[in-house]
C-alpha cells in the first residue's frame, strides 16, 4: 500500500533527523548550549529552518543515547501554505544503542519513541514533490554489490509511535490523503524472533474516514529474508461519509502470511474477512513474487441477503415483481491471478434460486480482454423487473416507449468473448430451455452466434452482428423458427392472442441507427412465414360473407353462430421489409370451406396492417346455415379490407365490390342464356 511507503519515507525522515542531532550531540557535554549551532547547521545544509523548541538530553555509556522535546524542520519553499505547516515536527524523541556490542558488529537498539510525529507530503501541479531536495543527488547504489565481508546483527528492544499523522496532498490529481492518529507498539525485535505488533491508524479519503486496528505476532528473519505474520486480526470501521457516523464494520483474520522474498513465495492461510454482513474465506499461494508474480488460490462468500447487503452500502434495493428475490447470496471460485491477468475457475455463484457454474476471465488487464464459459441451471429474469401497475389503476393514453440509445461507447470499447448457456430461462415472458448464446465482441464489432435455444414445442437458431465502429451502429440479423407453437409465442412475447397454429418463420434483416427506433425505422430485408392447422382469433370471415350478403339483400343481419375465430389449414406468405414496412404480395390462407389470397402491408414502427384480401367460397358450412339460401355464395370472389393495429384488427367486407360481383354474375348468367337461345334459332335455321 502507497500510504505504508510513505509512511516509512516519514519514519524514516524523523529518524535521520533525530540522527543528524545524534552525531552533533555525542562530541558536547551540553547539547542545549548549541541548539542555536545545530538549527544554523541543518538550515545551511538544507535550505530549511529547524526549530528546537524542547530540551535535549544525551548519555554516552552504556547506552548511546538520545533525547528531544519538540521540534520541527520547515517546509520547503514553494510549498508553503497560509497555515505555515511544517515539513516534519514531533513532541518527543527517543532513541538508545547499546555501545558496546557495536564493535561486535551487533547493533543492539534500544526503546525508541516517537510522539506525536507529523510528516506532510506535496505533490504540486508541475509533480514536484517537498521531499526531492532531501533525497540528494547522488546515483542510486541499488545496483552496487553488497559486500560479503562480514554481517551485521540488530535487535530493537521496542518501539513506539503514538498521535502520528502523515499527509500525502497530491495537488496535480488534486486527491488528499491522511493518516491520521497513527499508533504502533512492538517489543523484543530482532531477526528470527517472534514478537507481537499492535498498530492503529484512521484513513481519511475522498471525504471519508476510517479507522483501522492490527494485530498480530511477526517473525521478521531478516538474514534468511523470509516473514510471517501469524494470529493476525485488523478491524476497520469504514466509514463512507454523510451521516456514516459508526461506519461500516469490517474484519481481517488470517492464521498465517508468509513471506520468503529468497524463494519469492507467498503463503497466505486461513483468510477470514468480515466486511458487514458478508463473510469471505480463503487462502492465497504466490510465486516469483519479485519478478513475476502469480498467484493462486481460492475465495468463497457465505450466503448472505443481497438485499442486506445492499442496504450496508447505502444503495436502496430495486422495487421487484417478486419481493423475495434478492434474498440469497453465495459465491466460491478458484482464482488464478499474475499482474495481467485474472481468471477464476470452478465458479459456483449462487442467487436465490439460480446456480452459475463455468470460469470467468479477464485474460489481459490493458486491452480489458474478458472471458467466460458459463452453464446456468435455470432463471426467471421476469421476478426481478420493476413490479406492474395495478390493474386497478387508471392507465394513460397508448404512447410510444421512448428510444434506448444504442451503448456506442462502451461497445467500442468491448473485447469479449464467451459461451453461455442456460437450461431453463424466462426473459419478458418468454419461456426458452437449452439456450446457448456465444458472444464474440472486439473493436466495436459485436457478434452473437451461434443463438439457439428450445421453445413452444420447437427450435430456434440465430445470428446477430451489431458493427458500431462507424458513425452509426449496423445491425444485420438471422432469425429461425421451426416447428414453433405460435399461439403461446406470441402471447407471451408480445400479447399477441390473434393467430394460433404451428409452424415456421425465417427473416434476415438488416439496419442502421443509433437507438431502437433509429433501427426500427430503417428495418430491411426479407423474411417468409407458414403456419398449419391454426385459427385467426378475432375474426370470422364466414360470418363477415354472410353479413355483407343480407346487406346487398337487404335482410336482417345474421346472428353469429359460433366463435369470433377464422380456422385454416394453412397461412403462408413471404415479405419484403423497407423503412420498417413489411410488404406482402402472396399471401395464402387456406381454409376448409374458403380460400383467401391478398397482398398488403405492415407498419412494423407503428405495429398496424393495411390488407386487401379476395376471399373465395369453396363450399357452404354444414352447420349454422340456411342451406339452399347460401349456395349463391360458391365460387363468388368476395374483396375484404383488413386494417388497423395488430392486436385488434377490423374486417371490413366489401359490400359494393360484393354487389358487383353478383350483378357481374347475373349478367354473366344472361349472356349464357341469350347465347344458348342464339345458338338455338341458328339450329333452326341450319335445320331448314
């Protein structure tokens, strides 16, 4: 963690500081005499004023030895604000080292104290930083060899920090950053020897702050290079601002964390963390630590309320049709992580009634490459929409839902690609089984295929590419039904109750746009339909005949005599779509007692039909009729309009184009019987 970095950049600055004052106060008998000399030292040295303000004090044997009362350094010039903050300053000091053991190359120190240290840190609108000009010039000896000749011990007897506080203000990315009463405490330091650490601290950022509380034994072997920290405990009160006044409670446990930087391993074990009402478990293994790190290891959640949670994080739950969703939460997964990737594995996540199951990637960080295969049991995405209006509730005048915007930035951006598959789903009352959908997304290309799910008795296929890499999205799309039950389809898909029957539907279909309507309005392409054995609901075309009969008659209006439904063996048709029009100019229907051919069109923008059918009569129905009085009809073209919404169309027969009909019919039948009379007289004649 940064703040941890420059919390020992901190420490460390005090301590030189207390060194500096170390090296002038072992050669004088009196320090205090010359606090005047040293601040004069420090400030020729490094441009900086230092202000002695407490007494000092120094032992030589057998403890070299110091102490100081308060004291501050001054900030370096072109950082400093109105409230003259210093660049480090502290109340007390402490520091002792044994001084016979150094020249056994031991280093034995002794309590070290530090109250109330302050450290601010300045990052400025150019990236300078108030730091640069005590961190010298000289080249970095990172790389030099270390020496072999010999080896230093130490030891520290303990240690302790209390009321610190280090300010890290970043005023380029104008983000502010404090550590706040910081604390720490450990007894019996030295290399390969277990000692306990009590550490606390508050975190104020982005306008939150939050304490934390450490604990735990370490076992810092520093010849060997390996770490632990064992039975180790760090509770945090998170709080998130606002009126967050107890903050959100969180808990790290561990048995466990081992660090051998020689090997470049990592051992993390038995992680518990308590964040609210969550519970996390797991364990981590990490190698080349150094040079490359990897890690692995395994994560798992607790069942929990997803709504509870929710309500921790201060995010209200979403209204749902079923008010039980959103009531369990469980998740475990392996995971597999280097610093350009993440993969999880053995996924199982668990949501009140559904199971996921597959692995889940994100397989290179920079180019935001994500992965999946994915296997989920079953869902009803349905129970977690917004809840209906009451039927009870006065419903407003029809209106166009408003266009969805087609997400053009973040599809460009989209580099995926992944298999998902579901056993049973219902989505907006659709009820699909074996739904399998690959996705192939890269550079603002979108692809779906192969789709292809069980549904209503039979089986669909598909293809979907939608390109937004140009100035407006291109969708181009195959739609498949085969062996489809229609009357359920298009109830639940559309609530649509108009047509029952089974069978096929193809469409290929382009269109730009850039939302819904956008593509709606420019929908092109080509598309064919055959039902079998069905009805038309709401429409009964025999009574409609038998209505414009007694009309031309001028008879009483028949009574219906069974269900407002037109039955038909067949109901075929192929179309042309332009300018979201479907044109059709070869429909069929084919039914028991009629034959119906027309063309026409529909509005797929507006969802309404325009329609000129010629109905034939091929035969009367038995039932419901008079008989002799109906034979008229055989064989007489009947013109029907059929207009208006999809959902509710009107079925107009075409009285007028009736009556031309029959009156063509009479005279028809005259001319046969004025041609049979000539025919007859030129026998006669022929005769004589």
């Amino acid at each position: 963690m940064r703040i941890l970095k420059i919390a020992a950049i901190g420490i460390a600055a005090v301590l030189g500081l207390v060194g500096v004052a170390l090296v002038w106060l072992f050669v004088i008998f009196d320090p205090n005499d010359y606090k005047a000399d040293i601040e004069r030292v420090v400030e020729s040295k490094t441009g900086r004023k230092l202000v002695l303000q407490g007494d000092l004090s120094l032992s030589v044997f057998p403890w070299l030895a110091v102490e100081s009362g308060a004291a501050q350094l001054s900030e370096r010039a072109g950082f400093t604000d109105s409230d003259a903050m210093p660049f480090v300053s502290f109340k007390t000091a402490r520091l002792s080292v044994k001084l016979m053991p150094l020249f056994q190359g031991q280093v034995q120190i002794g309590d070290v104290l530090l109250d109330a240290p302050s450290i601010r840190l300045i990052t400025d609108a150019g990236g300078r930083h108030n730091w640069d000009d005590l961190a010298g010039t000289q080249a970095s000896t990172a790389d030099e060899p270390v020496s072999q000749s010999g080896s230093v011990s130490a030891s520290i007897a303990g240690i302790e920090i209390r009321d610190g506080e280090i300010v890290l203000d970043d005023r380029q990315k104008k983000e502010r950053t404090a550590l706040r009463n910081f604390s720490l405490k450990a007894q019996g330091i030295g290399s390969g020897q277990p000692f306990d650490l009590k550490s606390g601290f508050e975190l104020e950022q982005a306008g939150a702050t939050s304490r934390f509380d450490i604990e735990g034994n370490v076992n810092a072997d520093w010849d060997n290079k390996r770490y632990a920290l064992n039975k180790f405990e760090t509770k945090i009160a998170w709080r998130r601002g606002g009126d967050d006044q107890d903050g959100l409670p969180v808990t790290v446990r561990a048995d466990a964390l081992a660090l051998d930087l020689a090997q470049q391993t990592l051992a993390l074990t038995g992680l518990q963390l308590a964040i609210g009402k969550m519970r996390l478990s797991g364990s981590m293994a990490g190698s080349e630590v150094l040079d490359a790190p990897k890690f692995k290891g395994h994560l798992a959640l607790a069942p929990v309320s997803a709504r509870e949670v929710m309500e921790e994080w201060h995010v209200t739950p979403p209204a749902t049709r079923d008010a039980q969703v959103l009531k369990a939460l469980s998740f475990e997964s392996d995971i597999d992580a280097t610093t350009t990737s993440v993969s999880l594995q053995k996924i199982v996540l668990k949501l009140d009634e559904t199971t996921a199951r597959g692995e889940l990637a994100i397989a290179d960080f920079a180019n935001k490459a994500v992965r999946f295969n994915l296997d989920i049991d079953a869902i009803d995405a349905d129970r977690y929409l917004p809840p209906q209006a009451a039927a009870t509730e006065a419903k407003p005048a029809a209106t166009p839902s408003a266009p969805t915007p087609i997400p053009v930035e973040t599809l460009r951006t989209l580099n995926a690609r992944g298999d998902l598959r579901i056993g049973t789903a219902k989505f907006s009352g659709l009820k699909l089984s074996a739904l399998h959908v690959g996705v192939a997304a890269r550079d603002g290309d979108v692809r779906i295929a192969p789709a292809a799910a069980n549904l209503y008795g039979g089986k669909y296929t598909g293809d979907i590419a939608l390109n937004v890499a140009g100035a407006e999205p291109r969708l181009a799309m195959g739609s498949h039904l085969s062996g489809v039950d229609f009357a359920p389809l298009l109830k639940d898909m559309i609530q649509l109750t108009s047509l029952a029957g089974r069978g096929n539907f193809n469409a290929d279909l382009t269109s730009t746009g850039k939302d819904t309507q956008g593509l709606l309005q420019r929908l092109a392409g080509k598309l064919d339909f055959k039902v079998t054995d069905g009805a038309y609901e709401g429409m009964d075309l025999w009574y409609e005949i038998r209505r414009a009969r007694a009309l031309w008659k001028q008879q009483p209006i028949p009574e219906r005599t069974g269900a407002k439904r037109t039955e038909f063996t067949a109901f075929q048709g192929t179309g042309v779509v332009q300018q979201g029009v479907m044109s059709n100019r070869d429909l069929v229907v084919a039914a028991q007692y009629l034959k119906v051919e027309g063309q026409g069109s529909v509005d797929l923008v507006k969802g309404e039909l325009d329609y000129k059918l010629k109905t034939k009569v091929l035969r009367i129905p038995p039932e419901g009729t008079a008989g002799s009085d109906m034979r008229e009809l055989v064989d007489v073209e009947i013109p029907v309009t059929v207009t208006g919404p999809l959902s509710d169309p009107k079925v107009r027969p075409d009285v007028a184009g009736f009556a031309k009909a029959k009156i063509n019919e009479a005279v028809d039948k005259e001319k046969e019987k004025l041609q049979e009379k000539l025919q007859d007289k030129l026998k006669d004649l022929l005769k004589r």
